[in-house]
C-alpha cells in the first residue's frame, strides 16, 4: 500500500527520486490529477515539480508516494 506524504522540510521525496504526485483541482482529487515527478526547480528557480518535460508548482497541498515496483 501507499503512504501519501504532505510536503515539508522534513518530509520530502529523496533527490532525483521519481515519486508519484496528487494534485487538487477546484477542491477535489481526482485521479486524473496525478503525475510522476521529481522534486526540483523550474527555469525561474521556484520549486516544482519536474516530469521531464513539464513543471507543475508546488502547493501546500499536493501529496507524493514512493512508487513501489512489484517484486518478480
């Protein structure tokens, strides 16, 4: 099972580790609003959400898993 972290100076995903992200739109979650991501910096220095070819901002309220791989 996933462990869903809120995002603060003591909780945050480890560097470069790509890890899954809820996002809320209008007041909801919904699991369309779901990516995987690292944690970094956009092109302005600001703290974001890097899925290789977009940013996403951070928010108070986002929530990020460790993604677990099955086990063959």
């Amino acid at each position: 099972m996933m462990k869903w972290n809120g995002l603060s100076s003591h909780c945050k995903p480890k560097k470069d580790e790509c890890v899954l992200v809820s996002f809320v739109c209008s007041g909801k979650r919904f699991p369309d609003a779901c990516c995987m991501a690292i944690l970094g910096e956009d092109y302005g220095g600001n703290a974001a959400w890097d899925t290789g070819s977009q940013f996403y901002p951070v928010h108070n309220t986002d929530r990020w898993a460790y993604i677990e791989l099955p086990e063959d």
